[in-house]
C-alpha cells in the first residue's frame, strides 16, 4: 500500500494499460460530460508557422465582418 506523501506525488490520468485494467476490473471509465477537446486548427483556422494569436485575431477579424452588430459604447 503506498503512504498519502506517494499517492500525492503522483501524476493522475489514465493509461490505455491503467483502463485496460480497470475494464477488467469491472470499471468503465467515460470523461465527465462538461469536457470537451478541440483542436487550434477547429476552432481558429491555425495555420502551421503561425503565431496562435495571429490565428485568434484573423478568426476574429472573420467573425466580426460576418456579424450584423453594429459598434457600440464610448467613442462610437
């Protein structure tokens, strides 16, 4: 059994090795629900030699030629 100091340290997640365990252990392992993953390619259009924020910025840029809203708040 390893003390609470060994249990602390280390690292969690979950192995194909660890799950294919725990399956045949009884457990079923599923993600919690609210957790999703993307990829910078979906969800900016990342382009590789790009700087991440040159991608944000002209996904943006995009978004906000594409909306109808018209400029508001101070200086408008």
């Amino acid at each position: 059994m390893k003390s609470k100091d060994q249990e602390k340290n280390e690292p969690f997640f979950i192995t194909e090795d660890v799950a294919a365990e725990m399956a045949a252990a009884g457990y079923e392992f599923k993600p919690p629900g609210h957790a999703r993953t993307k990829s910078v390619r979906d969800l900016y259009g990342w382009q590789f030699g790009e700087m991440l924020e040159e991608a944000i910025r002209r996904h943006l840029g995009k978004a906000d030629a594409a909306s109808e809203c018209e400029p508001r708040g101070e200086g408008v």
